[in-house]
C-alpha cells in the first residue's frame, strides 16, 4: 500500500466520481497524524485509511470536525474476524464515513487482536457508535472501552458465545433458557 | 378582571398544587411490544411515563434476528440473494440490486445498459410499493382506515407487475451477480404506464383524504421532530433525514446505475416531524413514478420473450437432440423453458447479461444444447466451485426505500463470501427514536413509530 493512489483501471469502478479530492483527504490525513495512520490506498474506487487502534478516537474527532474531511455521518462501524484468512491479528474494525456536503466516503480500519479484544469507543463523537459497537460487542466480543452501557443488541443475554466469530460452529445449539421473573 | 378575583383564583391554584403535592405520583413503567398491534412486527420499547408524558424510552430490538451475516458465510455467491429478499421484505429488489452492485464491484463488472434500467424501474417500483405500505399503515393506525384500503389496492396493482417480470410476489430473487434473472415480459411498458396512473389516482385520493384532513394533521404536525443535527449525528437516511430538510439522497449525491441520466427532485422536508416524513413519501412516490415512466422511454429496445418465427423447441427435446450429437440447428432454435425461467433465453440474455464468464449462467439454450454451455452451467452451480470474485472488500450503498443501504462484502477469493456486512437504514433510525418520543405523550409514539417504517427484516436480519 503507498500514499499514492495507483492509476489502475479499477480506480474508475466506484460509484463515487469525486476522485480529484481523493489525494487530499488521504494525504492530509497521512500528514496530521504521521505513525498514528498506518496507510492510505484506493482500493476499488473507495477511500480507505488504516490506522493505529489507540488514535481511532482523536482521528475521528479530526474528520468529523475539518472543514477538508466534514466526515459528519458515521455511516456504518463494523467488523470483521480474520481467522479463516490467517489475519494477525485477528479482527480488524472498519468505520465507513460519509460527508454529506462534500458527497465523498472513506473506511477507516484499525486492528484488533485476539488478546487484547478492545477499541476506544467513539460514542463522544457520534451517537449512532453506541448501538453499531454494542452490535459488534454482540457479534465478535469485541470491547469498547468508555461505551455506556456495552451489552448485547441482537442476542438475548445468556447467549454464550459471539456468533460471528468464525470459531463459532453455525449449526452449534444454545442451551435452552427457562422464563425469567 | 378584579385583582381581588384574581388573587382568588391564584390562592385556589395553589391549594390545588398543594393537594396534588400531598398526593403521592411516581413515574410507571410502560411495555409496549414485542408483541403489540402498533409496533409494525416486533419490536419492545420500555416507557417511563410520567402521567402520559414519556419521560425516557428503551428500545430492544433482536426479535426477529435469523442469523442473515452468519449464513451468507455458509453458501455461495448466488445463494445469498434469496436470503437479502428477506431484509427488507417490503422493498426486496432493492436489497438484490445493492447486494449484486457489491458483488459486481468487486469483480470489476459493467452490466449492461438495458440491464441497468431494468434494475431502476424495479427498484422504484419497489420504493413506491414500500411507501404505499408505510404511509398507509401509519394512517391506518391514527384511524384512516381507508387509506389504508386504498394505498393496498395500489400496492397491489404493483404486485402484480412485479410478479410478472420476477415470479414472485415477495422473495422474487429478480437479480443477478452481472445481469438479471430475466428480461422484461411482453408488453411491459404499456401495462407500466396503466398502473402508474392508477396509483397516481390512488395518491391523489389519499391526498384529499389526508392532507388537509384536521384530525390527521393534529396528530401528525409538529409531534415527534427531530433535529437536523441529531439525524445526521445518529447517521439517519432515507425519508426520515430528509424530513429535517437535509437533502441527503444516494441516488443523487453518489449516483450508480442509470440516475444520473434521470431528471428528478428529491423532496425535503423543514421540521422533521410526523407530517413531513408524510409528505416526503407521498412526493417521493410521484417522483420515483416520473424515474419509472423516464426509463421506460429511455430504455434500450430488447427482444421480447416471444420467438415469432417459431423456432422454438421444447427443452427436453434439445437435450436429446444434443446427446445424439444433432447439434448443428440447436445454435439457431430457441428454448421452451419453464415459466419460471421466462425471459432467460438467449435473445433476452444477452440484453441483460454480461459477457462476463467467471459470474453469469449461461443461456437455457447453450446449458441444454452444447457442452460449453452445460460446463459453465455446471462450474457456476457445483459445490465446490461457484463464482469466485478476486480478494478484496468493497462497500456499496444504494437508497433503499427508508435510507441508505450499504453492503459490505469481504472476499477472500473463494466462492463463498468471506462476510456480508448490511448496514440496514433502520437500525440507526430506531436507535435515533428515543429522541422522537421523549416529550410526546404515549398515544404520539403510535404515528411516530408509523413514520419510522420499521422492517424487523433488515432491523434484526
């Protein structure tokens, strides 16, 4: 991956059509925060920036409140679990943005490992993560340190296990739970 | 008045006070749902009220949660497509479009013109359809039971349309990874143009029973708004956002497919309330009739379903013409296919399919006819082997008919999907409502639920 977005054909397959504003945001992002942004590309047309786990918070503030970035919209927070593909580490966390007057996206991905299974929570920069991280605390266990009130979203409490892990056998049973009163 | 009298009627409001003082008031606990007329499939808010003011709201979600991302990871490319259907079972063509646009991302596919435009008709038939539900079960619900009555009929005139083209009714499976199950049938655009009018009727009645209707508008005006900054901070689309008079539409701002070649307004609201999600629908719903009835004159001519030289022959026979090794003429014949499998024939196919090998079925004829064919087929279906997109992850958003719907897909170059991320428009929408109902008294989150058109499909998946 390098700074520079590669002139592939596959730059024109996005449906965004802005991409003369692409180096800026990436670039700009490289610059204010050198060793926290581990590296910028353009994968398939989209925007795309990993960065170091412990700087998520203070990066988001960044794009959200810039007049360059006005990433205003938390699009989606996600994650995935690299298990089967021999990720180390395993999970990474994906952020997509949108910037609603400057129509332009970016993902934002930071690793996660297995030992340590815990990100900074951006519910202080948008409310929505509260509901998308309790999603993926749900899903994958993983942690956000700072969320409020980190419970199951989807699930029911008692459920054992975080099924979107990919250790976790898709045809397992839960035990059954009795009514509770 | 007196200011003797009015001492007088101070002193008794006081003594009011002072009684209801000594009266003990707490706050209650309310459960509304899972399992409650108005809560549009299953969904649980726990109410404090105080009186039948509601002073803080819990919404639960999860009732409905089939396990959508973790069975995308079991089969193939293909056989996640019926599984999207079920997101947003109101406006399912919608979801197969982003979920195909996804998967077409990643391999680099550009479908075909016609293939596009087909895609756009269905996907506002389906916003129209997903509307109509919505506006007229949220009527339904603050008493105007005709409109509801009324706003079915025009759904089901849809219905019927849409079960021409696809099959199917609900889980139509209309796309495909590079193309579409098949073209259009016979005579489409003409029946188009006859049911768009008669939902344009429809709407117009609904107008006149609705808009200027004084119980309709007390409950509605003013009653559940929201911010801007509030929606655009809890990542709000769709209708719901631009209520609040953001003008945030994917099909306008990061056009894909064909709209950026289509004139029409995205509709804005200015106080974010119950009315105004109204409004915008109904005018939505027009607009996304002008997309249909602009495509259907722009739309590239293909061939119809019906061979009029009579060159077509049954499909068993071909495969027996073929086994003998008569397969000279079979290039030119076309297909009797299954009424399923309508349209998906050669002459169609080409029209909506891609030249793209490693993602499309071949044409009926081709599998029944010529080893080529029956081995492309066979690579496409067979455990083991399947579509394969290139490694790489990819996100695409469409509008879906309550917001902006992204897929996320991560693969890892086999042929089943390394994992699907939806990002459904009503999961940020619901975990905004608390703001839309705190304030309000109970019987208000009945219109303002109505107005969030939740669908337990895509909210749980």
């Amino acid at each position: 991956m390098s700074s520079t977005p590669p002139s592939s054909p596959l730059d024109k397959l996005g449906a965004v059509s802005q991409s003369e504003l692409l180096p800026e945001v990436l670039t700009l992002l490289e610059s204010q925060f050198s060793g926290k942004v581990l590296s910028v590309c353009v994968n398939l047309g989209d925007w795309e920036a990993s960065v170091a786990k412990g700087s998520v918070p203070e990066i988001m503030r960044f794009l959200r409140d810039d007049k360059r970035t006005d990433f205003k919209m938390l699009a989606d927070l996600s994650a995935v679990d690299g298990l089967k593909m021999g990720l180390v580490p395993r999970f990474y966390v994906v952020y997509h943005l949108y910037s609603i007057k400057l129509k332009h996206r970016l993902r934002v991905k930071t690793n996660v490992s297995e030992e340590d299974p815990a990100v900074p929570s951006l519910v202080d920069v948008w409310p929505i993560a509260n509901w998308f991280e309790r999603e993926v605390w749900d899903m994958f266990g993983i942690r956000f340190t700072g969320h409020p009130d980190l419970k199951r979203i989807l699930m029911y409490e008692g459920f054992q296990g975080h099924p979107l892990r990919k250790d976790y056998p898709v045809n397992y049973r839960q035990p059954l739970i009795g009514p509770r009163n | 008045m007196d200011i003797t009298e009015l001492n007088k009627t101070e002193g008794v409001r006081d003594t009011a006070t002072r009684e209801a003082d000594a009266l003990e008031t707490k706050e209650m606990m309310l459960n509304m749902g899972p399992s409650h007329p108005a809560m549009h499939g299953i969904i649980r808010l726990i109410l404090k009220l105080d009186g039948e003011v509601v002073k803080d709201c819990e919404v639960h979600i999860g009732y409905l949660h089939r396990a959508f991302e973790k069975m995308c990871e079991e089969g193939g490319y293909l056989q996640v497509i019926p599984y999207t259907d079920r997101l947003n079972y109101v406006s399912p063509l919608i979801n197969n479009v982003g979920y195909c646009m996804a998967v077409e991302k990643l391999f680099g596919i550009k479908t075909t013109e016609r293939c596009d435009y087909i895609r756009v008709i269905m996907s506002e038939l389906s916003r129209i359809t997903d509307h109509l539900t919505c506006v007229g079960a949220s009527a339904m619900e603050v008493g105007a039971f005709t409109v509801f009555l009324y706003m079915i009929k025009a759904r089901e005139y849809l219905w019927e349309l849409i079960e021409e083209v696809t099959g199917a009714r609900l889980t139509i499976s209309y796309t495909r990874v590079g193309g579409l199950k098949s073209d259009l049938p016979a005579g489409f655009a003409e029946k188009c143009r006859t049911r768009l009018k008669e939902v344009r009727k429809v709407n117009q009645e609904v107008h006149t029973l609705l808009t200027k209707n004084r119980i309709f508008i007390d409950r509605m005006k003013g009653i559940g708004t929201i911010s801007q900054e509030d929606a655009v901070a809890y990542s709000v689309t769709g209708p719901f956002l631009r209520a609040t008079g953001v003008d945030y539409d994917v099909r306008k701002d990061n056009p894909y497919l064909i709209y950026n070649r289509l004139d029409f307004d995205v509709p804005v609201g200015e106080y974010g309330d119950n009315f105004d999600r109204y409004l915008v629908r109904m005018e939505e719903m027009e607009q996304s009739i002008r997309i249909v009835e602009q495509c259907l004159d722009q739309m590239p001519k293909g061939p119809v379903a019906v061979d009029m030289e009579g060159r077509a022959i049954p499909a068993e026979f071909m495969v027996d013409e073929a086994k003998m090794g008569r397969t000279g003429g079979l290039l030119e014949v076309q297909a009797v296919v299954d009424p399923t499998l309508e349209g998906g024939t050669r002459a169609n196919f080409n029209a909506v399919q891609t030249e793209e090998k490693r993602a499309i079925l071949p044409p009926k004829e081709d599998t029944y006819g010529n080893i080529e064919g029956l081995m492309q087929h066979f690579k496409l279906v067979m455990y083991g082997h399947g579509i394969r997109p290139p490694k790489g992850d990819t996100y695409q958003a469409v509008e879906g008919a309550n917001g902006e719907l992204g897929f996320y897909i991560v693969s890892d170059g086999t042929d089943r999907p390394y994992r699907v991320r939806v990002r459904p428009p009503c999961f940020t929408i619901l975990a905004a409502f608390p703001l839309t109902c705190i304030g309000w008294t109970v019987s208000d989150i009945i219109p303002t639920f109505g107005s969030v058109n939740m669908i337990g499909g895509e909210l749980d998946r």
